[in-house]
C-alpha cells in the first residue's frame, strides 16, 4: 500500500461518461486487489483492454525444486555471476521459493525489451543491486535508480528500458499483496512519525507515456508456471488517465533511516515491507549499540517459526567471513545460526557499520531449485567450527 495518486485526465466520478474527442467512450478498466475489498485503481483507455487480436503460444516458465535437499545452512556464491541470460524474463533464475515467494536473481544482457510482460499471479519487488534505467507501464514512466526497491503489484503490465550498464537484480515473486509495515501506519494508513521511511521516500510514476498508434504489441502473461503470449493490435499504454493506490513505485534502500538502540536491535526493526507469510527487510549503515558493554554483533538465534534469506549487497558484513557482494545465505528454520568464529569479539568496541543487505524472512519452509546446486558453497555449513 501505498497512497493515492493520479495521472491525466480523469471524469468527474467514477463509473460514469468519458467521451474520447470522437464522440466514444474511453474505456474504464478497475484494477482491484483481494477482490474488491484490497486497494484498487482505475484506469480510462482509448481501447478496450479485451479486445486481442491473436493468442500465440505457450512456454513453459516454471522450476523445480529439490525436495529431499538436507537441512543445513547454504551459502549461494553468485557473487562472481555476471549475465544469468540476455532477457528480462530468460535472465531470471529462480534459486528458492515455497508457496508463497519465489527468489530469484536477474542480470540480463540485454537493455531493452521488445514486448510487455504482466506477472498474472505474483506482486514482484525488484531489488535493484546495479543498474539504472525507466519502467514503463500503464501507470506511467517510473525511473529506476541503482539501491531501488521496485514494487510491481500483480497484472501490471510492464517494460523496462536498461542504461547501458551492467544490470544485477534480485527479485522476490510474491503471491500476496506486498505492503507497507502495519505497525508503521495509523488507521488510516499514513506511515507514523516512526516509521523508518515516509511517503516522501516513495516515488510514484512520474507521467504517462500513452502510446496511440495502431500495430502489434506482444504482451506475455506469468500464470502457472507458463508465459502465455497475448497479441495486441494495440499498445496496453493506451491509458489517458488514472487515480487510485495500487501502482507500481520505486523506494531506494539509501532512504530507509536504521531504528537503533543502547543494545542490539532484533531484526524487525529493519523491516521495509510485509505480505502473507514473509517479511523484507533492509540492513542498512548505522550506528551501532552505545551500551558501554555492548556486542553489536548480532547473537546466536534458533529460528522456530522462520526460514532466514539474505542478500549481501555492499559493505563490510562484520558478523560472516567468506560473503561477498552478490551472495546468498538461507538459515533454515529448525537449526540456529550465528556470527562467525571471531566476529564477536572483533565487533566490541566498533562505532558503525557500512553494509548493506535485503533480508526475506519466510514462514514456510524454503526449498532449493535446481538452478540453485549449481552456486552451493559446500564448505560453508562447517564455517562455524573453529
């Protein structure tokens, strides 16, 4: 969630005439979250959003998953991968996932895509490690800066255009609504004074980029497990104008402000966005605890309830040897894990930290995908004895 916004021309009320400068009716199209009780938007079209001029064929874009893999910490070097594929979508490598999330990374070659793509049955986050460039959606232009979370609600369909730099990107599919912290709002869902980011950090779609001439336009379609290819003879940024909460939107990593304290923080308080059984987290430069006998390493933790992912992005991470920028570790529910021999005492005493990582806690049990044996460090569950 995020808060009401508008772009273009707009009838008065909803659900009444809006006449194009012939004489016919723009077409209103509502886009609504957990049926039409979630947030919504409604969008006005030069044409109807129905109307397909030919059905093409079906891919297969699914994983598997390594269902009997043993229950140990893993660390995932891909820290080294430069290109997973030359497309947005064939880039992609799925590395975890359950029911609920699928993790992936992204670093595509290519810098532009010649057709639009909607995930039918996922909001996506696309944490943005290296790159800059521009979604273009119907919602409008929205550009994207390295250190970006990039929200994607579902069924938004889209195109990124890539500057000519190395692209690197994690991506969380996420089959719930993905949403601001609830704790950080009041009841009518303006983000408190605690809160560690505001609305001013949250960058809605600048200007619609309405797209009026008549051709082919390739939209494929994300649902179960397949890409369906949709054929338009008309482009899907034919929107005149739209108002509402649900739109795609951009809030940089560089802009959440640490919560901490005299003692060490417990990993909420890094928390940047919430859905159905999981959270995404930002660890980010901060002060560290000024108790005169504190440890700012984090402590030995035994995750009951919690599968624990994160993505090292940049820094120094003080409390893990053998990380780099790029890299994965999953500490599964039902074994503790902790800082690395050493690291603890080597933290007393230090001021600050300058890493940064994206943390994605789930409530199901995550499974490795194929795609994921291939950057296992094996040596890494035994990084613990001395």
């Amino acid at each position: 969630m995020a808060y009401y916004h508008k772009l273009g021309d707009l009838p008065a009320k909803r659900h009444i005439q809006f006449r194009q400068p012939d004489g016919s009716l723009y077409f209103e199209e509502l886009v609504s979250s957990k049926g039409f009780s979630g947030i919504y938007s409604n969008l006005y079209h030069i044409n109807a959003p129905t109307r397909i001029k030919e059905l093409g064929p079906v891919e297969t874009f699914g994983t598997n998953t390594i269902d009997d893999y043993p229950l140990k910490n893993v660390h995932l070097k891909t820290s080294d991968v430069e290109s997973t594929g030359a497309d947005f979508l064939e880039a992609r490598k799925p590395l975890m996932m359950n029911g609920d999330v699928v993790i992936s990374i992204c670093n595509p070659t290519n810098k532009s895509m010649d057709y639009y793509y909607k995930n039918g049955e996922a909001d996506e986050v696309i944490f943005v490690h290296e790159g800059n460039g521009t979604l273009y959606s119907q919602f409008g232009k929205l550009k994207i800066l390295k250190g970006d979370y990039i929200v994607i609600p579902r069924t938004t369909i889209f195109r990124i255009e890539w500057d000519d730099t190395p692209v690197r990107l994690q991506i969380t599919e996420v089959t719930a609504p993905v949403e601001t912290v609830k704790r950080y709002r009041n009841e009518l869902g303006q983000l408190l004074e605690h809160s560690p980011y505001c609305e001013r950090d949250i960058r809605p779609p600048e200007e619609l980029e309405v797209e009026t001439e008549k051709g082919e336009y390739l939209v494929k379609i994300k649902k179960n497990g397949n890409l369906y290819h949709y054929l338009y003879e008309h482009s899907p940024l034919d929107i005149i104008g739209w108002d509402g909460f649900l739109y795609p939107y951009a809030l940089s990593i560089y802009d959440f402000e640490p919560i901490t304290g005299r003692i060490h923080q417990p990993p909420p308080v890094h928390q940047t966005f919430q859905a159905h059984n999981l959270v995404i987290c930002s660890f980010v430069p901060r002060l560290f605890d000024y108790h005169p006998e504190s440890i700012p390493a984090p402590y030995n933790h035994s995750n009951i309830d919690s599968d624990e992912v994160l993505y090292y992005v940049d820094g120094n991470f003080m409390s893990r040897k053998g990380i780099d920028r790029g890299s994965f570790t999953l500490h599964p529910g039902g074994i503790p894990h902790g800082p690395h021999p050493g690291t603890v005492e080597k933290s007393i005493g230090a001021r600050e930290t300058k890493e940064y990582a994206v943390m994605i806690d789930t409530f199901r049990p995550l499974m490795l995908t194929e795609e994921a044996l291939e950057y296992v460090d094996d040596n890494y569950p035994m990084s613990w004895s001395e």
